[in-house]
C-alpha cells in the first residue's frame, strides 16, 4: 500500500491546504474544518467542530440567516441532489464583515454508495485582488452600470478595511466622490449620456488607484473610493489627482463634449472611529465642496455645459 493511501497522510494534505475545506455528516454537523478554512473565516477548529452549519453562524451567513437557506445550501443540495454544486456567496468571518467566496459542495458516499454527507472547499475571491476585481463573477457585488463593486460589497470591504484599522492599525481613508448636476444632465441629454458619463468616470477611478484601494458605486451620483494604509499626508493628494483626473472625463453627445464638475469629500480614521463616523465625516466634507461649487454656479458656472 503507498503511503499516499494512508489515511492520516491524507488528511494532512487536506490539513495543508490554503483552500478552506469543510466536512460535514446528514444531521449537518461539522466533522472537519481544515486550515484553510480556519485562515479564511477567523474560526478555529475547537470552535466549530461538533457544531451544526445550521445553528452556528459561520457558512455563507449573512446578519442573522443564512444567505443561502431560502434556496438551499450548496451543501445540503449536494446531498439531496446527489450531484456536486458550485455557488458564490459571502462568509461571515468571525471578526464580523463578509468575505466573497466560490463554494464547491459534492456528497460523500461510503463503501456501499450511500450517502453519508457532504464535503465543501470554499476559495476567497477577494485574496490578491484587493481593487474589486473579483467581484464581477458575484452576483450583487457588481454595479452593472459602471463594473465597479455595489454599494453592498463596499460596505463589506468597508467593514473590513476599518477592522484592519482598529485591531492592526493599519492606516485608512476615503474618499467620497459626486457627479453633482447628474439628474439634470439625465434629464437635459438622456439616460445614455448620464450613462456614458458614469462610465467614464468609473473606467477613469479604476485606472487611477493602486491594488491596495478599493473603488465602487456608493450612490446614482457617487463613487467611495477605500485607500488602506493611507494616511493624512497622503490623503489629500491622492485627492487631488483623481479630481483633476474626473474633471478632465467628458463624453461625445449631439456633436459637444459634454462633462459635469466633481465634488470631492475625504475623511481619514481615527482612533475610536466607527464605519458610521468615519462615512459621516467625508460626506460633511462633501458637502462642504458641493456648497462651494453651488455658489460657483451661482456666480455663472454651468455645470452641465459642454467642455
């Protein structure tokens, strides 16, 4: 017999692996949960071994359900179905925010071809692509309009991004930006100019920031834009050049260019700091910019003319 045959020597291969690996028996209790599954989530083996995938919040959860539950787990479908699954969905890591992952669910059969469970192996989607990238194979993470993360994912990086602050301190700020005068230049050039425009907009900010920061749509007239281990000093003038970046985006429409101004909000952590208060920062940032742009147009301006 190999070596490669033995069972302790297989199960330290799984052990091994950076894919998250999940074992669970008809009653959906978890019998294994692998390294990988641990560095994943944040839970440790002692912590969910034994526990039910049901009652523990800890696969595809999301608030106080699971996300999946409604339609079927891709786990408790491979059993039922007898045929492997493959979803995308979101973790609940332990410390709280959401993780992306491609699910791949099969049933495990014993010696006799019965059933007696399902094995799951979960990959993170957002793992060395930290500009959102990923986000366009999952359903809801993507802004359709623009290809940018949804307002949703950004929560979620969001949420992630402050947890690096707070436990690690790793530097982080935002930076909120606003096509403002959008809804009239819809109304005055059509959807597929205001379309346009977005679009150019988003193509521009995505080619614009590092892999480190994360760009998405956070309103129909604004982008958020996540730069980790950014700091104060730093702040300001990666705000400056995506600004001078966006007002130079204009689109061809009825033979003029045509382009809105861009206000821009920024707001970096501080300690004691909360999603809620740091969001709540760069949008007064925000409108500061946008009262100094109305009284701009006020004196003249025209913030939907053609450039």
């Amino acid at each position: 017999m190999s070596a490669l045959d033995e069972f302790a020597v297989c199960r330290d291969i799984l052990e091994s692996l950076l894919t998250g690996v999940c074992v669970i028996d008809m009653h959906k209790k978890i019998l294994f949960w692998s390294d990988g599954a641990e560095r994943i989530t944040g839970h440790l083996r002692h912590e969910i071994i034994g526990r039910s995938c049901v009652t523990g919040p800890f696969l595809h959860c999301h608030q106080n359900g699971c996300e999946y539950c409604a339609q079927e787990c891709p786990l408790v479908l491979a059993i039922k179905t007898s045929h492997p699954i493959e979803a995308t969905g979101f973790l609940l890591h332990k410390s709280g925010y959401e993780i992306p992952v491609r699910v791949r669910a099969v049933p495990v059969r014993n010696q006799h071809g019965f059933i007696i469970g399902a094995v799951e192996t979960f990959d993170d989607l957002e793992q060395g692509s930290a500009t959102g990238h990923a986000e366009k194979t999952l359903p809801g993470c993507i802004d359709e309009l623009t290809g940018l993360a949804s307002r949703a994912r950004m929560q979620a990086q969001l949420r992630q991004s402050h947890r690096a602050f707070t436990d690690q301190q790793v530097p982080l700020a935002i930076l909120r930006l606003r096509l403002p005068g959008l809804e009239h230049f819809r109304a005055a050039f059509g959807n597929d100019a205001a379309s346009s425009l977005l679009k150019v907009s988003a193509q521009t900010l995505a080619s614009g920031l590092s892999r480190t920061d994360v760009v998405g749509r956070w309103a129909d007239d604004e982008f958020l834009v996540i730069l980790n281990s950014c700091g104060s000093d730093a702040l300001h003038s990666v705000g400056e050049r995506l600004h001078h970046m966006l007002a130079n985006d204009s689109v061809q429409w009825w033979g003029e260019r045509r382009s809105l101004p861009i206000c821009l909000g920024e707001a970096t952590a501080l300690e004691g700091d909360s999603v809620e208060s740091l969001l709540s920062r760069a949008q007064q940032s925000l409108e500061a910019a946008s009262a100094c742009l109305a009284r701009a147009a006020a004196a003249g301006e025209n913030p939907t003319s053609g450039s």
